[in-house]
C-alpha cells in the first residue's frame, strides 16, 4: 500500500499541479490518502507531484492506527497533524535531505509523528 501526504500548500503552485492534487483527493496540507493498488496513472500522478508530496510504504499497524484516528468512516482520506518536532521540507539539493518525495519505509516514522 502507497500512502501519500500533501506537505506543500497551494500558494504559488501551477494550475496544472493543483488540478493533479485534487484529483489525487490531497486538496489541504496535511492530508493523505492510502492506495491499495496504484494503478499506472495514479504512479504518474504521483511522479508528477513528487516535489510537493511525501510518499511511501506503509505498514499494517500505522494503517490501522491511521483508520481508527479518523473520525468519520465515510471519507476517503485522512487529514494529519503538522508533525511533532517540526518538518524539514525543503529538499536541500545535493545533501539528499528533507522530506519531499520517496521515502520509502521512512514514510512510517513520518506518520506516526503526525498522528
């Protein structure tokens, strides 16, 4: 399962990389969403919006964490806290840090400090 959190808000993105969010159902900073299946349009999407998203693996446990956190059933997505500790967002070009794009296994720590 892919799950994948909008950390960038909408000011000064392109048109065309809002309308990709929003049909991704990431309309707010902080919200994410859990793919089962990504089919390969929703991995282009999410290629697409890799410098405005953090994305990865997830565990079982964290997803049950996350399903029982919500409090309502119906929607299909999940709205986070900022993180404990603070965000480092910026991607830091040639040092490889920050939180944009594939974390991986690393996506689970992320969420977990968001909750």
């Amino acid at each position: 399962m892919k799950l994948i959190i909008r950390i960038k808000g909408q000011v000064g993105l392109k048109k065309e990389i809002i309308e990709t969010l929003y049909r991704l159902r990431l309309r707010k900073k902080y919200s994410c969403i859990v793919i089962d299946k990504p089919t390969k349009i929703q991995l282009g999407m999410i290629n697409k919006v890799r410098d405005f998203v953090a994305f990865g693996e997830i565990s079982e446990e964290v997803y049950k964490r996350l399903v029982e956190k919500r409090k309502t059933k119906i929607k299909n997505f999940f709205r986070l806290h900022p993180p404990r500790g603070g965000i480092e967002s910026k991607k830091h070009f040639g040092v490889g840090k920050g939180v944009l794009g594939n974390n991986g296994k690393e996506i689970n720590k992320l969420v977990e400090r968001m909750l």
